[in-house]
C-alpha cells in the first residue's frame, strides 16, 4: 500500500483551507486519503510546472502529486483552487 506524504506548501495550505472552510477541507483530507487505491484513473498533467504530476480533483480544488511506486509513496505536493493552482 502507498503511503501519502504532504510537502510542507501542501500541509500549509490544507491548513488554511481548514481555517476558512473546515468542511471543505475534511472533504480534502479523505479524498487524498483515498487516492493510494484511485490514482491510476487521476490524469497526468502536462506543461512545463506540473509535467509529469498527477491531480485529483476535489470539487473546486485540485491536489498535485507525484507517485513513488517503487518507494510506495505518494507526495502532495499542493493543494489550491483550481483557478490558483496552475498559475
């Protein structure tokens, strides 16, 4: 099973999300929660800040991650509005 790891920009920002909007970010925690058993059908995103990542869509957020198979681990790597997040 792959373990999920936050990056330091990641767990700040769920923090801040939590403070503003507690639900949403419940929503948040249990959608990444899930994503060692869904990220294969998460897309692959493309361009020059995220290639190669994958993102998880969660209502009008998006989590960034990258998936470490051979070290069992995914790293969220931030977590944003969809309208921030890929500025």
């Amino acid at each position: 099973m792959l373990q999920v790891f936050y990056t330091p920009e990641a767990k700040e920002r769920l923090a801040e999300i939590a403070k503003s909007d507690p639900k949403s970010a419940k929503i948040i925690f249990d959608h990444i929660a899930r994503i060692p058993e869904t990220f294969r059908s998460d897309h692959l995103l493309k361009g020059t800040r995220f290639q190669g990542l994958r993102r998880n869509r969660i209502g009008r957020y998006r989590a960034i991650y990258r998936v470490f198979e051979k070290e069992s681990r995914i790293h969220v790597i931030t977590i944003d509005l969809r309208r921030s997040v890929y500025r």
